[in-house]
C-alpha cells in the first residue's frame, strides 16, 4: 500500500487542511513554495497516465477543489502541479495535485 493509502486511511496519523468523501488536501512535507498542498484522490490511481476516461469527473472535481481553496484563502496567483513518473518528480506513485502559492 503507497504513503497516501496509509494516510487515507489513517494508518499514519496527519494534520489535514481539508477532507471529504473524495479528498484528502496535507501540507507538502518539504514545500517548494509558501503554501504548497498536495491535493489527493481517496482513490488509488497512480499516475496521470493510468486514468481512465470513467475518471473524468474526479479530475474535475480536484481542480474545483484547488480553486476552492484558493478563493478560501485568498490567493489570487497560484500553480497547481502535476508530475508524471518518477523521471519528471513523482515521488509517490498515487495521483496527486501541488497547490502553490506565495
């Protein structure tokens, strides 16, 4: 089971930012940027690469949430991130999105 299974599922203990039936947003442990989330699906997929076109409306949902989160806070400027395989920086094989901001 990957990091953020265990996190979801509370076998490691964590401090979230937000959580709900299909999202779990944490601090970066080693952030890149002021605030720096990792927004991440309950659902295991490891990489941009393995969805599916059923998963459409999760990716969908993620970026509404990044927004959320943005209004929430007031931060107009911000990148979201993904990174695909561990060539390009995915440290951890679970899909997931960095919120940036300063």
């Amino acid at each position: 089971m990957c990091i953020f299974c265990k996190i979801i599922n509370w076998e490691i203990p964590t401090a979230p930012v937000f959580e709900n039936d299909k999202f779990l947003v944490i601090n970066d442990l080693y952030p890149k940027a002021k605030t720096h989330l990792l927004l991440i699906p309950k659902i295991h997929i490891e990489s941009i690469s393995h969805l599916e076109n059923s998963n459409s409306s999760m990716i969908w949902d993620l970026f509404l949430l990044a927004r959320d989160i943005a209004k929430e806070r007031w931060i107009d400027w911000y990148r979201l991130q993904f990174n695909v395989g561990k060539w390009w920086g995915q440290e951890i094989m679970h899909i997931h999105l960095h919120f940036l901001a300063n």
